[in-house]
C-alpha cells in the first residue's frame, strides 16, 4: 500500500509528525507495535488501580504551553487538566526535609538555617536561570539548519540575553552546587527533585516548574490519545498492535516497511524509534553498519527502574505528599552506573486521587543501569525467565525494605500491590535504547548532540527523544514540528508562519 509517510511509532513523536503532516494532507500511516499509543507517555491498570509509566505532572500541559497549542493547532480534543498541588519530603541519609506546595524557597531558608545565604543565592540564580529560559524564547531554529554565520550571531545573542543560563545552565549540575554551598546536605537536598547526572539547567527548570505541573483527568494516556483522535480528524491512520522489522532501502534511498505479519507498506519513512534500533532494521547492510558505527560510541541517559505501587489511605495517611526522594549526601557527585537497589537514590511520585480510585498509585524510578546483573540475566534471545523473575523479586523486596525504613512499617503494610518494571522492560516495551526515558546523555559534555531529524539515507527521517530539540512531551513533540517544517520546506511551505500567525490572528 502506498503512502506519503509511513511513521514506525505512535510515541507523542511520531504522533506529532504525523499530525503536522496529515494537516498538509499528506497522507500519513502510523504503525505501532504495542496495543495502545503512547510509547513512554501510556497508562495502563493492575488489580483495577491506574497507573501511568513515569511521568508525574508536565508543566508544558498548562493553557498557551506547547502540548495544548499543537493540539489545537491539528485540531485535535484539548486534554482536561488539574494542577498538582502537593508538598515534597525528602530522606538524606535518614535526615528529613520538607519542602511545602508553593514555599519551596521559604521550606529550604526555614530547614538549612545557617546556609541561608546559600539557599538565597541558589534559587535566585535558579529563578534567573528559568526567566531567561522562558522570556522571548520563540522556539530556535535547529542549530544544524544555522550557517556559521547565523550560529556566530545566535551565540553572542544568546550570552547577552541569558548570562546566568550560559555561565550555569549547561554546566554539570555538581560543580555549579559545588561554586554555590559547602553544605552537603543542602546540595543533596536540590538534587533530590531528579537525582540524575545532568546539566544544572534541568534542576533550575524542575524547582521552577514545581508546583505548577498538571495532570490530565483521564491519566497520561490521555495526552496521546487526543493526539491519536487529531490524526484521525485529519485523515491519517494509525494501526496498533503492527510491528516494523524491516525499513527497504534500494540505493540510499528508504522506500517503506515490512511488518511481523509480511506486510509491506510503501511510502517515504519515520521512525519514532531509537536510531539504533532503526539502523538495525534496514536492509541495506553496508549502510546500516556505518551508521551504526557512526553512533555507537554515544553515551545514553541511564534508565531508571520503576517500582508501581497501591496505597489504601484507610491504612496510611498520606496527608498533602506529592513526592518522596531518599538518597545519601554523596549521590550529587555519584555517576548511575555505580548504584546498586541497595544504593541507587529513590524517588517517589505520588499521583492525584481519580475519581472512584480505591487506592492511591504510586511510583517509586531508581536509576539502576541497563546492565545491572548481565542485563537483569537476561537469556539468550532476549528471554526473560526465571532467574530475570527472581532478581526481579530480590530488588522489590531491597526497595520496600528501604522505603519502610524512612516511611515505617504502616507505610509498607498500606501498600496493597506493587511491581518493578525494569530498564529491559521499558527497552522491550518502546525499543528506547537501553531502556533510556531521555534518549542521550544530558551532562555537560554530551548534552545538546542531538542527531538531525533528516538521516543520511533519503526518505529515512527520526522523530522524537533521539534527535533535536530532545527529550521531553513538548521536546518529541516539538521534533514533529521541526521535522515537518523541514519537509514541508521543500513544497514552498513555511510551517513556522502558519503556525505562529495562526496563534497570533487567533488571539487578537
Ligand atoms: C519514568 C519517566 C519519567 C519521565 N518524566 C518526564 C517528565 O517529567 N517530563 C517530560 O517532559 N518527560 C518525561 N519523560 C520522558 C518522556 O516520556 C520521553 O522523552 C518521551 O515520551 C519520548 O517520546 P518519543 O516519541 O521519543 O518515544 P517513545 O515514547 O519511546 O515512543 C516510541 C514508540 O515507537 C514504538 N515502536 C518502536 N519500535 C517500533 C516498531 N518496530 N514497530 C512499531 N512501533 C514501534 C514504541 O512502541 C513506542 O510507542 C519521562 C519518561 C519516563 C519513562
């Protein structure tokens, strides 16, 4: 069958593209190997308890962000939201802080009272750091599609108009905590809202949107299900439970997919999957392996174990708690691949009771790396047997353990059901490398190398986390966006215009 765009993955990139695309009416084909679509955005339910895969609340959700204004611009149902209104604890080594809903400044000066001129100097460069990030940033164009020249003006425009996000924005987060307190308490205490190694601007960002996040109604899956009834609206299709395993490629050039079930679909082709997983389905072998090659030597952001969890309140109060971090005061400085479950900080997000909800869902992401135990003894074939079952069993019970420890046995005994999902089930679930939420490493000296949408096989394209702007709802929506512009381009059409003038016009 033949179409303009076929799009391996209905993660909220490839739904994205596909979107901006079908409004050009293009006619798009979206193939997802899972039986809902989302990728990393998804709910799903256990012993009738809801829960969602990771994300806790998007600050991108609030009205005139990016979620809404790309789907209003398709077309498609705007997401009911709620804001999250909860407070924070927080565990180092033993030690508890509590940093209440809309006080967080107030909670740090009131708990690190001989730092307080610390903590004044950390949030005001953290405030700084978020008003220049948010003022006047109308979206930048992709730095690949820049000549030196409009780079050269981009980078002096920017030193001048963000000082304090270009002096400590893409630093490491550890040497900025380290040129800012000598309390190791109070460092663990700003790392503890997303205890990963990443540039400082992630930390500023994540206090700033603190307390201002939303929740769909209806549960994460809510936001790529609006997507999916935009695409609909527009004419393009979406087949679920459909997996790609081959991409044809005939003289550098992508001319469609091959399926589980021997299907061919034809058409110019996007994968919503990582570039590693893409390269290996092509069936052009001397290509698939330079650009494998090309990529390989890549750091990717370590994954995180995420423990799910039911709470019955009748059994333990959780009183206003939206989160729970515990960690120890070396783990600022600490690289991923070095922690164990016995080690590894935790943090827990704690989600909005749902109407009609018997029990409270939580979930407790703890980066333990992809590798852990030969790949959590992984079999051969990718198998997941029994030895996998019963590490799988050990570190639940290693994490409960230290959970109960700093929330007391009533905490542990209010749990009513739980399950780990592992980095090699999210890997298997979405075919992210690795098991990675955030596509490549965000230290200092990887963060910003994204791949360009456009690969070089033609009519082979990348959307989401792997490729510019990055990781993130609005980020892998926002590749859509750019990828689209940049094909579009080509017809005479200037996505950027239509898509601004449509806001502007529609707000005057
Ligand atoms: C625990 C956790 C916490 C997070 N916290 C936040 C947060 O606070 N804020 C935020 O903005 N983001 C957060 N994220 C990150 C965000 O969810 C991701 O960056 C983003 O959703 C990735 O989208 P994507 O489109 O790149 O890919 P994915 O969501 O990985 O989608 C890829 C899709 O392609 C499909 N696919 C792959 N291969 C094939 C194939 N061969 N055939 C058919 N289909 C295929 C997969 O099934 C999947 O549906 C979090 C993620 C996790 C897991």
């Amino acid at each position: 069958m033949q179409y303009d765009y076929i799009i391996i993955g209905a993660g909220m990139g490839g739904l994205s593209a596909a979107n901006f695309l079908a409004k050009y009416n293009k006619r798009v084909l979206v193939l997802e190997k899972h039986n809902i679509p989302g990728g990393l955005v998804t709910s799903f339910s256990r012993k009738g308890v809801h829960f969602d895969l990771g994300i806790h609340g998007l600050y991108e959700l609030k009205e005139g962000q990016a979620i809404p204004q790309f789907m209003e611009f398709w077309n498609a149902p705007q997401v009911e939201v709620e804001p999250l209104s909860g407070d924070l604890k927080c565990f180092i080594d033993g030690k508890e802080y509590d940093f209440e809903h809309g006080k967080v400044r107030e909670s740090f000066l009131m708990q690190f009272p001989k730092n307080k001129d610390d903590v004044n100097n950390v949030f005001d460069m953290m405030e700084t750091i978020n008003s220049e990030m948010f003022s006047g940033t109308e979206a930048p164009e992709p730095p690949y599609d820049m000549n030196l020249l409009q780079l050269i003006k981009f980078g002096i425009r920017t030193k001048k108009q963000r000082p304090t996000f270009m002096k400590y924005g893409n630093k490491d987060a550890y040497k900025v905590l380290d040129s800012f307190t000598s309390s190791e308490d109070l460092k663990t205490a700003i790392y503890s809202k997303s205890p990963y190694p990443m540039v400082f601007m992630s930390f500023a960002y994540q206090w700033g949107v603190y307390g201002k996040n939303y929740y769909p109604l209806n549960g994460m899956q809510a936001i790529p299900d609006a997507a999916v009834e935009g695409l609909r609206r527009l004419g393009g299709e979406l087949k679920l439970n459909t997996e790609v395993t081959d991409i044809m490629v005939k003289d550098g050039q992508a001319y469609g997919v091959k399926t589980q079930d021997g299907s061919e679909y034809h058409g110019a082709v996007i994968s919503n999957a990582s570039p590693q997983f893409t390269y290996e389905w092509m069936t052009d072998a001397a290509e698939k392996e330079k650009m494998i090659k090309a990529i390989s030597k890549r750091k990717i952001f370590e994954p995180v174990a995420a423990l799910f969890m039911s709470l019955d309140e009748n059994k333990y109060d959780l009183n206003n708690l939206e989160g729970i971090s515990i960690l120890s005061k070396k783990d600022y400085r600490v690289s991923t691949e070095e922690y164990t479950p016995e080690t590894a900080p935790i943090v827990i997000n704690i989600y909005p009771k749902r109407e009609g909800d018997k029990f409270r869902s939580l979930v407790a992401l703890v980066p333990i790396s992809y590798e852990y135990h030969n790949e959590w003894e992984t079999e051969a074939g990718g198998n997941r047997g029994e030895k996998y079952k019963k590490l799988k069993k050990q570190v639940e019970e290693i994490l409960l353990e230290r959970i109960g420890k700093h929330m007391g046995r009533d905490f542990i005994d209010a749990v009513s059901y739980y399950e780990l999902s592992t980095p090699v089930t999210y890997e298997r679930y979405t075919y992210s490398k690795n098991g990675s939420f955030m596509g490549w490493s965000a230290t200092q000296s990887e963060y910003g190398k994204y791949l360009k949408q456009r690969t070089d096989i033609k009519e082979l394209y990348l959307v989401g986390q792997w490729v510019f702007p990055g990781f993130g709802v609005a980020g892998v929506m926002a590749s859509g966006y750019y990828l689209a512009k940049e094909i579009l381009k080509g017809e005479g059409i200037d996505l950027k215009k239509d898509f601004t003038e449509y806001f502007t016009s529609d707000r005057l």
